[in-house]
C-alpha cells in the first residue's frame, strides 16, 4: 500500500503507467475501486492510498467501492449480510 502523501506526482504518474500501481482506496473508510472513479478522485489527497492488486486490498481489510464496482460490492454486502 503507497500513502499518496509519500510518493510525488511524478513518481505516482510512471507507476500508473507502467501498471504497477492499478487501484486507489479511502484509507479511512476502508473503501477500494478503480483510478478512473468518480468518488475516489474526490476524496482528500491525505485520505488515497494505491495498491499493486486487489489482493493487497483486500488483505489490508477494504472493501469495494459502490459506485465503480457496482458488482464487486453487491457480492460483498451479500456475504456480509447473510
């Protein structure tokens, strides 16, 4: 997980592009999704971190965004409720 506080646009820019880095999160609400969502672009700079996989999120306890992974985190209410 890289704190978007600790890595300059620069860095932050190639790493996209190489796909190293394809998934930002709200670290406070424990909310992942894709770097083109809508929310997420909105959300603070101190509050967005970025994951090499959805693995990795999903072990540092996030959970899918509502809006850009509308079917990820229909399947993730379900199991939670049930």
């Amino acid at each position: 997980m890289i704190y978007h506080t600790e890595i300059n646009n620069s860095e932050l820019h190639g790493k996209i592009r190489r796909r190293e880095i394809r998934w930002a999160g709200n670290r406070k609400l424990k909310i992942y999704g894709t770097l083109n969502c809508a929310s997420g672009k909105r959300m603070k700079r101190e509050n967005r971190v970025f994951f090499h996989s959805l693995d990795q999120a999903k072990l540092n306890g996030f959970r899918p965004c509502g809006h850009c992974m509308r079917t990820e985190y229909l399947n993730w209410k379900n199991r939670i409720v049930q």
